[in-house]
C-alpha cells in the first residue's frame, strides 16, 4: 500500500509540474514510470517467491490483477501518460498463473469444507427436538437454503473481484462441487427420513428440506449454462430430495383415502356424493398441513393430490364391478360422475392446483357411458384419447365393461378406433399409464 500510494502521488508530481521542465525527448515520465514499476515489480516477485498464506496470495494477485492496472494506472491524472508506457504486469506471467494456481485450489478446497461443515451442523439440528425457524410463514434451514449458496457466492465474488478470468474458473469449479454437496445431502436426507419418523417435529423438518431446494434450484438456473453436464445432475438430485419428500407428505392422506373410494364401487355408485365429501374433507385438513411449504411447492403437492384423486377414480371406474344393461342406468352413473367430477375440480383449483390438464378426464368418461350411438361414442373415445394418449386398450376394455349393453362386434370396433388413433402419439400428460388393469 505505502510503495503503490507513493507511486501515484510521485508519478502525479512529475506529470503536473516535472515534466514541462524537460524537453520531450528526454521523455521524463517514462524514465520516472519504468523506474518505480521496475522496484515495485521486484518487490512483487520478492513477495511472489517467498512464502505466502492464502490471504497474502489474495492481496497479490488483487495488485496484479486489479489494484495496480486499476486503480493506480487508470487514475485520471496518470492514465493518459502511463498508457504511452506500456509497463506491463506486476508479475511474470508464469509466476502469476502459479499463484493463481494455488489460489484457486485453497478456495475450492476452503468452499468445500465449509460446504460439509454446513451439513453436519444441519444433520444435528435435525437431531434437536425443535421446530425448523419459520420466514413469510414457510419453513426454511437458514444453514442450507442460504449459508450454501452464500459460500459458494461468495467465494466466487472474491476471485471475481481479482479478475473476471479467476471469478469465472473458480465458478467452474464450485459448480462442480455442488452436485456431489447435494448428493451428501440427499443421502442425509434419506438416512433422516427413514430413522426418524417418530421425530416430534419429523413433517416440519421434510417441509424445511423441501423448501431448502427452491434456493438451490434458483442458484443453478441463474449461474449454470443449460448445456452444463452438472446443471442435470443438480436438478435432478434436487428433484429426488423433492418428490422423496412429497412422498412422505401424501403417504398418510393417500392411505386414508383408499378405504373412502372403494366405497364408490361397494355401493354401485350410489351416495357418490357423499363419498366424494367425505373425501373433500378427508383431502383438505391435510393440505392445511402443506401452506408451510414455499409456493412453487405447494402448487406441486397440490397437483401431485389432484392427480391422485382423479387417477383413483378412474381406478374405481376400472373395477369391472359394475355392469349396466340399460341406457337409463347409464345416464344416472354419468350423472353421477359428472357431479363428482365438477365437485373435484373446484376443490382442487380453490386450493391452487394448476393442473387444468386433469379436469376433462372424468366428464369424458361420464359422456362414453351417456351416449348411445356407436359413432357419437368412437368420436368420444377419439377425443379423450387426444387429451390422454397414454391411455391403451385394456383400460378401455375395463371401462367400457360398464357398458353391458354393446355387443361384442360393438366393443371391438371401439377398441379398434382407440389403437388406431393412438398408433403414432407420444404421451404428454401420463394419466392412465399409472393404472394397471387387473
């Protein structure tokens, strides 16, 4: 500090006043310039050769890189002199990229550390019998879903202040470290969900893991190009935390429902109304339960719920266990289902699943049972098929089961129109490729 202070206020002196007492071709600031870059640039080298801790490495390559060319050379009053130099840089080149070196493996090997500190002392708070710090009414791990990423940040933001070159090597180089951080992560995460269900605060603790994912996906999103291998493998990882955490969450509602659909089946479909209240009901003192999780995952669960209820009606549909002969029977089953169907697309869009790609199944199904003529059914069939192309033979075959009263030539001639007009699509919205048809 004292040699580069005393070089700019000195170089100053000879540019303002010194210079002029020369004639030109004495050139007076170079010789003055070349002179006190030469004594600083050995002192540099002096430093450069010697033993230096990780902070004096910082301290010289911020000279080389950015205090001397910056800040001293392109002072306003210097600048338009020192620009006629060319000095060059405080260092050799060679020893320059050898510090550099060196630095940037003391800072990926310190961002790593401090990386897996932040897990262990996660892994222990999981430990304490306490419940995850709340921020704007979500569940969050201050460790993880922030002091992460402020390491790998600021780490990036300190070899960035040397050079745009090291900031963006050293980026490369923590973004590397970040896919087996979260694999550390996932498999702790794991190891917690299966050990500790009797945890008393075991769901809030999913919940804050879950949110801790929104920080990371941000971070990969907005720093990572979309043709990095490790871009992938982090979003991945981040999505087994995820939808592992999901599975929890729903483990217990899913389970209660199942006993409540059966019901639709076991009575032929009457009550049916009823049944889907109480299955309302049933569904919605859970989610209450999920408002603790960031939004985009609350809108997930949300979504994931609404495609359960609809895929386990659909099941119910599926059961052969009703079988109607005339068009009248058919008409109130439809009704029925149709009513259903209006009162599971309100509960579910109140509660803000996003998932509009659910809410025609059921109407269309209940429009196959109602309608009568062979045509006006196939084109039904055609439509739904368009709208769910991962649907297949046998869960129209189970389906139209219902249906007593087509003849078999009838039945074929359906099923035929449904593998024609599925031959060559590729399933968007899977629906009924998580049906099995017994």
């Amino acid at each position: 500090l004292h040699m580069g202070k005393t070089m700019k206020e000195d170089l100053t002196v000879v540019a303002k006043y010194i210079k002029q007492l020369y004639p030109p071709e004495f050139n007076v600031f170079s010789i003055y310039a070349e002179l006190y870059h030469n004594y600083f640039a050995s002192q540099a080298k002096k430093n450069a050769e010697s033993y230096l801790e990780d902070k004096d490495i910082y301290l010289l390559l911020s000279w080389v890189h950015n205090f001397y060319p910056k800040e001293m050379r392109k002072d306003h009053a210097l600048a338009m002199e020192l620009d006629k130099v060319k000095l060059g840089s405080l260092l050799p080149s060679s020893l320059s990229k050898e510090l550099e070196k060196k630095y940037l493996d003391s800072e990926e090997v310190t961002v790593k550390t401090s990386l897996g500190r932040c897990l262990d002392k996660e892994i222990q708070i999981w430990k304490e019998d306490k419940e995850p710090e709340k921020l704007n009414g979500h569940f969050q791990s201050e460790l993880l879903g922030i002091l992460v990423i402020q390491s790998i940040y600021s780490g990036q933001k300190r070899a960035e202040d040397i050079s745009k070159a090291l900031g963006e090597e050293l980026s490369r180089r923590l973004l590397k470290e970040l896919p087996a951080f979260l694999r550390s992560y996932r498999d702790a995460f794991e190891d917690f969900k299966e050990k500790s269900k009797k945890h008393r605060y075991y769901k809030p603790i999913l919940i804050a893991n879950i949110n801790n994912c929104w920080n990371f996906r941000e971070y990969t999103e907005k720093y990572m190009a979309e043709k990095d291998d490790s871009k992938a493998d982090i979003l991945s990882t981040l999505a087994d935390i995820e939808n592992s955490g999901f599975d929890v969450l729903l483990q217990q509602l899913f389970a209660q429902l199942k006993p409540m659909y059966k019901k639709f089946t076991e009575n032929k479909w009457d009550s049916s109304s009823e049944i889907m209240n109480e299955i309302i009901k049933t569904t919605s003192k859970h989610i209450s339960d999920f408002q603790t999780l960031k939004d985009p995952f609350y809108h997930a669960v949300v979504e994931k719920i609404h495609a359960h209820l609809v895929k386990e009606y659909i099941v119910r549909l599926l059961k052969r266990k009703v079988s109607l002969k005339t068009p009248a029977q058919q008409q109130t089953l439809a009704q029925h289902i149709s009513k259903n169907a209006a009162d599971l697309e309100a509960f579910c869009t109140s509660n803000g699943s996003q998932a509009t790609w659910l809410n025609s199944a059921l109407p269309k199904l209940a429009e196959i049972i109602r309608l009568q003529d062979l045509g006006a059914i196939k084109i039904e069939v055609a439509t739904l098929a368009t709208s769910y192309p991962d649907i297949r033979k046998r869960h129209l075959e189970a389906f139209l089961h219902i249906k007593a009263n087509l003849s078999r030539s009838e039945l074929k001639s359906i099923l035929g129109y449904l593998a024609d007009s599925t031959a060559s699509t590729q399933p968007r919205a899977l629906l009924f490729s998580n049906i099995n048809v017994s």
